[in-house]
C-alpha cells in the first residue's frame, strides 16, 4: 500500500512510469504551527493578497497554538516572485501589523502535494497507491485530506472484498463545485465571504469557484477552528485554514 505522501516510494517504483504527475498540478506550501498566546479566536484567510497565486492562513488552535501558512500552485510561484519564501516574509509582516501574530521564532516548514490530474492507474495486483502518493488534492481548493481518507477506505475495501479500486467516486472539486456553478458573476467576493468571526479577505477579483468554495468553509470555521488541538487537522475544513 503506497500512502507515504508525495514522496511516496511505491510510487516511485511501482507508478511513476504510468502515472507521471503534470509539474502544472504541484502546489508549494509554507506553514508553521507554535505555541503563541493568540488573541483573535477568528480564523483568517488572504486570497491572492500581494499577489500571491493562492491563499495564507491564520487559525488559531486549542491550547495556546496557531497555525500560520500559505500554499499556492509551485509554476505560478516561481514566475512571480522566485520564491515562497518571499512571499512568507511579506505574509508574516502583515500578520504582525494586523496584531494577529507578533512572532520571532520563525522557522516555517515547507511541503508539495499535487492536484487530481489524469490519474487512472492506481492499483497493480496487489499493489495500492492512495491519497497524495496518487496526487488527488481538489482542483479548487488543494484539498487532500478527504480524498486521501476516501482512496484510502476504497483500497482497504478492495482489499477485504475483492472489488474493484477505482478513484471515480472521489470529487475531484470541493464540495463537488456546486457553489461554483451558482454563484453569479459580479459578485462581490469580499462582502459575501464575510461570515462571524471568519474573515476572509479578497485582494482581487477572484474566481468564483474559490469565493464559494471558501464561504462555505467560513461558515464552519468561525465555529471550530480554535478548538482544533494542535497538530490535528479538520477533515472537513481547511485544517490549516
Ligand atoms: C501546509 C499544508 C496545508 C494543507 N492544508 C490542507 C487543508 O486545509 N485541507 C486539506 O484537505 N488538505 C490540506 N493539505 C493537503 C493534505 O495535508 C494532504 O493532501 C494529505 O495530508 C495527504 O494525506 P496522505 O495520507 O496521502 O499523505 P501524508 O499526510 O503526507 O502522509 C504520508 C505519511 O507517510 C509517511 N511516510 C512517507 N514515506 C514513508 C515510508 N517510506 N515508510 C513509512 N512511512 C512513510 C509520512 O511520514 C507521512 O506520515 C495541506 C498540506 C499542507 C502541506
């Protein structure tokens, strides 16, 4: 069973051939998770703020901690800045001028998963490979956790049953894009992604796949987010955001 990540060695040896992933799908993240006695219990999200081509995070967790981060697509990263890392020194600047985090000790951790492409070779005999070992993080979103859990459950059961694996049951959109589809054009992605104590902030016009996307989050995170022990991700939310 390959589930060791992106780095996962039975991919490397048993999938890669047929299963090459697209260097167009790579996300890159940055994140951090410490001990901090946080003030604001809200959860923030900044999408394509200093032009970043993606989303950073400020969650608040259970007992003292907080986890800081930021992730966009890897090609689109290095065209515009070179370097996440930039990106990260602006990020945590704007976390201290908003009082958010007010924080010396950085020392952020870097991470690479890919988003669902053409996979469909993902079992061989007796040979699995589930969640980003495959590369099944939404398209929307970057979400890998639920598809990671779902490839899983459906390899441990074609392994008990005998049925056949098949990744066609797993959303490749969060939340099946729904909000997408509905969502009218025009719309104001900063006033209608306002909800409680979540507060996502637009620095651009933004598809509408991401704003609906991210409004339906809001509005569970606003409830849960500081009660989320540290080092635990939410399955049904951005866990680290
Ligand atoms: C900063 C960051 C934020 C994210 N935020 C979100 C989010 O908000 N929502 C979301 O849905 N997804 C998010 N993701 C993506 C999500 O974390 C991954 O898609 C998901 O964890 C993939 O699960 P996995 O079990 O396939 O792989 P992993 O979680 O990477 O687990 C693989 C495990 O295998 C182990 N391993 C590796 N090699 C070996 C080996 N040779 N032998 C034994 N063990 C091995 C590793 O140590 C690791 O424990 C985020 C990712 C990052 C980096």
């Amino acid at each position: 069973m390959g589930a060791g990540g992106t780095a996962c060695p039975v991919y490397k040896a048993l999938f890669h051939e047929r299963n090459p992933r697209g260097s167009f799908l790579q996300t890159a993240t940055y994140e951090q998770e410490f001990a901090y006695p946080w003030q604001d219990p809200g959860c923030h999200l900044w999408f394509f703020d200093d032009g970043l081509p993606g989303y950073a995070w400020y969650v608040p967790k259970a007992n003292g901690h907080v986890n800081v981060g930021l992730g966009g697509m890897a090609d689109q990263l290095k065209d515009r800045a070179g370097n996440i890392k930039q990106f990260w020194q602006k990020f945590v600047r704007k976390l201290a001028k908003r009082g958010l985090v007010n924080y010396d000790g950085y020392h952020p951790t870097g991470y690479s998963y890919y988003l669902r492409g053409a996979v469909d070779v993902v079992s061989d005999e007796n040979a699995y490979i589930v969640g980003d070992s495959v590369g099944l993080a939404t398209v929307d979103m970057c979400e890998g956790i639920g598809p990671a859990v779902r490839s899983g459950l459906l390899a441990a059961d074609s392994i008990v049953t005998g049925a056949e694996y098949s990744l066609a049951g797993i959303d490749r959109f969060s939340g099946g894009g729904f909000f997408s589809k509905v969502l009218p054009p025009g719309q104001s992605e900063t006033n209608f992604c306002q909800n409680g104590s979540a507060v996502v902030d637009f620095s651009a016009r933004c598809s509408s796949g991401v704003s609906s996307a991210c409004t339906r989050r809001v509005a569970n995170l606003s409830t849960r987010a500081a009660s989320v022990p540290a080092g635990k991700a939410d399955v049904n939310a951005p866990n680290s955001l």
